[in-house]
C-alpha cells in the first residue's frame, strides 16, 4: 500500500485533453457535495488529478479553483470567508490533501475543523513522498484515518489505530 502517488495524480491531469483541464462546474451557493477537498495551492497539479478521480468514482468534490474559480486568493474578504464555510458546511466529508505546503496552510486547518465539527468525516490524504515526517509535527492529524492507495490504483482508508484495517473509500463515505 502507497501513501502517496504524486505521480499518479499529475499524470492523470497531462493524460487529458487541454480543455478538459481548464474546464470549471458552477454550482449554487447551497449545493451539497459529498467531498470537500482541502489543499495548499502549491498542490494545485497533484489536486486536479484527485478530484478528477474522486468525480469518475461518482463522488461530487468541491474544489475552489473548480467550482469557484471567480474568487481571488490574494483578497480574501468576509465574502470569501462565509462562501469556503457555506460550502464546508454543505460538505459531507473532506479530504486533507497532506503535504509539506499543507504544513504551512493558514486555512486547511480551520477547513478541517469545520467539517470535523459537521460531520465527522475527514480524512487524510497524503500528496507527497515523506508525509509521514510532516504529518507526526502536526499531531491533530494523527486523529484521522489515511486514504492510501493499493497496486490496483483503489483508494483505501486506514485507521490509524489499526494496522489490518482497510476498506474502501466508496464504503467510507456511503
């Protein structure tokens, strides 16, 4: 089992057409969505191609620059703030994208909180090779179970307190 497919991910994103790439979905202020997909914009290559995945299993992923793209990292505003917690809220679960830019995100944090404190559903997602020294200095993190990644290319969850446990992401989030 694989904690991290940089990888993998990217080159799903250089795989697709152009146009498929910089395609955008609109969605209304209050639609719900089964995942909220946290991550540090430095991520932005290895996230495109998680959500792109996450959508082929069927799952409705929220992700900023996809559904969003009008709002402005550089200003952010009350507005900015209420929408990310309008869509956190409308968020059935979350996915922590793990890396060491995550390690200095002033939002994922707080991103995590939110949906923890809805729903009780996040999980860790590691992005990058040698997560695990990141992701121990952040003890919060430890709380979650990790999404890894089996020779088939399935999405698994481990618990953190178990080393035989193992299922399905799809049977995680039902």
């Amino acid at each position: 089992m694989s904690y991290s497919r940089e990888s993998y991910f990217k080159g799903i994103v250089t795989k697709m057409p152009i146009n498929e790439q910089q395609r955008t979905f609109s969605a209304s202020s209050n639609e719900s969505f089964d995942i909220f997909l946290s991550y540090n914009i430095n991520d932005k290559d290895v996230v495109k191609g998680i959500y792109y995945v996450l959508r082929k299993m069927g799952f409705k992923v929220y992700v900023d620059f996809m559904i969003d793209p009008q709002m402005d990292r550089s200003k952010v505003t009350k507005e900015t703030a209420e929408r990310m917690q309008s869509r956190l809220k409308h968020s059935r679960s979350l996915i922590y994208a793990q890396s060491s830019n995550a390690a200095i995100s002033k939002w994922m944090p707080w991103e995590l909180g939110v949906v923890d404190g809805n729903t009780g559903k996040c999980f860790i997602m590691p992005v990058q090779k040698g997560y695990e020294t990141i992701h121990s200095r952040q003890e919060y993190l430890l709380l979650y179970p990790v999404i890894g990644i089996n020779t088939l290319n399935e999405l698994r969850v481990h618990n953190s307190e178990s080393s035989n446990y193992s299922k399905a992401l799809v049977d995680c989030l039902r």
